[in-house]
C-alpha cells in the first residue's frame, strides 16, 4: 500500500495516511475521513523534501 505524506502545519510535523485501509479498531482511510499518523523525515521517499509536502491540518 502506497502511503501519502503531508506536513501538519498545525503541529508542524510530518504525517502519512494510506487511502483505503481498514485498522484494527474499525477506522477507515477515505478521502472524506482521512485517518493522518505521525511520521519522520527518514521516512519520505528519495528525493521527496518537506517543501515538497502539501499542507495539511490534523485535528487532535
């Protein structure tokens, strides 16, 4: 499953979410209910920088 990174510019930090996925306790990913976990710098793909992230707000 591809993930998709972001940057929280509300925490200012960088997130990921994996469209379609179905945890363990019953959330789904969709594109109206985008469930966004935390991530680190190491974890974007080669090449990708978090200039290159489009900006998101993940509520609390």
């Amino acid at each position: 499953m591809d993930r998709v990174f972001a940057w929280d510019h509300h925490h200012s930090q960088i997130v990921y979410r994996i469209p379609g996925h179905q945890y363990d306790d019953g959330r789904e990913d969709s594109d109206l209910s985008p469930v966004w976990l935390p991530a680190e710098e190491s974890d974007l793909p080669e090449g990708v920088t978090i200039e290159d992230l489009r900006k998101v707000s993940v509520k609390d």
